[in-house]
C-alpha cells in the first residue's frame, strides 16, 4: 500500500468514526428528548403542541380536533358513548396526543360526577368534547351540560363528536368566550345555579372565570368546582384562591399529565356560600 492509499485508507475511517459518533450523539439526543416528552410536562406541551401538531396540520391540511374526529367516526360506535371515550383515548395514546381530561384523570372526573350527581353542569372549555362527553354519558334523565368555547372551529367539532356520541339532546355546546357568555347564561339558559363546574380552558382565565361565576350568582352553596391541569401547565393562582378563601373547601387529587407520566392534577372546591 502507497502512502496514498494509506493516506485514504485514514481519511475513510475518520468519516466513519466522526459519522458513528454523530450518529450515537444524535440517537442520545432523540431518547433524551422521547423521555423529557414522556415525563416532563414542559417539554410534553413544547413537542405535542407546537412542533408536532404543527407539522401534521401542515401534512395532513386538517386540525388535530378534526383528525381526531376522523378517527372517531371510523373506528367508533355511533351511539355509544363509552365506546366513544374509550376510542378517543385510544387516538390519544396511540396515534396523536391531545390535551384532553384523558383517561387517568378522567377516572377522578368520574368518581367525582357520581359522588356529585348533579342536575346542572357548566364546563368552560370544550375543546373536541372529550371531557363532555365523558361527563355526559353519566348525566340522569333530565339534567343538562352547557359547555362554552370560545374557538368556532373547536366547537364545531365538539358539536360532531357529542352527536356522534349520542349525547346533544342532554349536551349544549356555546360558542363565545366566558367572559362574553358567563353573564348571559342565568337569561339565556333559564338556569338559576350550576351543581357542578368543570375548569378546563385557558389557564389564566381559572381565578377571573371562578369571580364572575360567583359576581353573577351562579353557585349555590355546595356547587363543586372541579379544575383541571392545576399542575400542568398549572394554575398557581387559581390554586391560591381557592385553598385560602372561607368561600371554598378544595381538596387536591394528584395525577399525570393526559396521556404521558408528566406530573399533573385535579382541584376539588365546594363553595360554602
């Protein structure tokens, strides 16, 4: 071997060390990021929210709320509701994540309906109507759920999945932002107080929301408030409120994060009057 060969013999293993380790430092990097994703609340939104939800928006020309009804109409059970949380849950865990209740926290939601069995619900935040839906299947003969969301093209999905699910005579989807609707609903809904209210949409908007419903005599002594993602991406000042004003008993249910082990939770408030 000339010392050209040689010369090129040492060129081609150094490409092929320098790739190697490119390769491992690269194949380190995606596990690192795949568990951060998986255990980190922060990083689970940052990856789910604004780099994957983005990119298949962009591929598939549709939104998440309508890939996600795609699903449902053709691997769901129309008619059935429980078929219908459980193939939602199936999309989430399996295909794309979404930022619904999901099924961990939505095992709190359910004990906490049957122990409340309330006649009035309002749910502020539908999003694809998983948690109506959810909270709607265990609803009585003659009760009612009004979900407010301020997002027309959420709604309009919600609408198709609370059908779809067998649950619009019972469900009332309202599209307007709480602060525009919340004052309206004594007048426009003929109900007097909420059993029941289910906080699940912009964070910042718990503790103000929370003050209006009270500003508007809306809860009745022994309405509970149930509040979710008070962990992630958390809710601090909502959480002061409610574990510190006489108005409020709140009890905390600790949970994960919809569909990863991201740390996460429920908030339970009864209102005193």
């Amino acid at each position: 071997m000339d010392h050209s060969d040689f010369q090129e013999a040492q060129d081609i293993g150094t490409m092929l060390f320098v790739a190697t380790a490119v390769l491992g430092a690269l194949t380190l990097v995606f596990l690192l990021v795949r568990h951060w994703v998986r255990t980190d609340g922060k990083w689970a939104l940052w990856w789910h929210d604004d780099v994957y939800e983005r990119f298949q928006d962009f591929v598939t020309g549709r939104t998440r709320p309508e890939r996600l009804l795609q699903y449902l109409q053709k691997h769901g059970t129309r008619g059935d509701a429980n078929n219908a949380v459980d193939t939602i849950d199936r999309f989430c865990g399996t295909v794309e994540w979404a930022m619904n209740v999901g099924g961990e926290k939505g095992k709190i939601v359910d004990k906490v309906m049957q122990e409340t069995n309330p006649h009035t619900i309002l749910e502020l935040g539908t999003y694809c109507g998983y948690s109506a839906v959810r909270m709607g299947r265990l609803l009585g003969p003659g009760s009612r759920l009004i979900t407010l969301e301020m997002n027309p093209g959420y709604a309009k999905v919600a609408k198709q999945v609370i059908a779809f699910a067998g649950l619009d005579q019972q469900v009332e989807v309202l599209v307007g932002s709480t602060t525009e609707l919340i004052p309206q609903l004594k007048k426009k809904l003929d109900i007097d107080t909420f059993d029941m209210i289910f906080l699940d949409h912009w964070k910042q908007s718990y503790l103000p929301d929370t003050k209006l419903l009270e500003e508007c005599g809306l809860l009745r002594k022994g309405t509970v408030l149930l509040a979710d993602n008070v962990i992630c991406p958390g809710t601090p000042d909502y959480l002061q409120y409610v574990r510190n004003s006489p108005k409020y008993v709140s009890q905390h249910f600790p949970s994960v994060l919809e569909y990863t082990s991201a740390p996460d939770g429920l908030e339970k408030s009864v209102y005193q009057g």
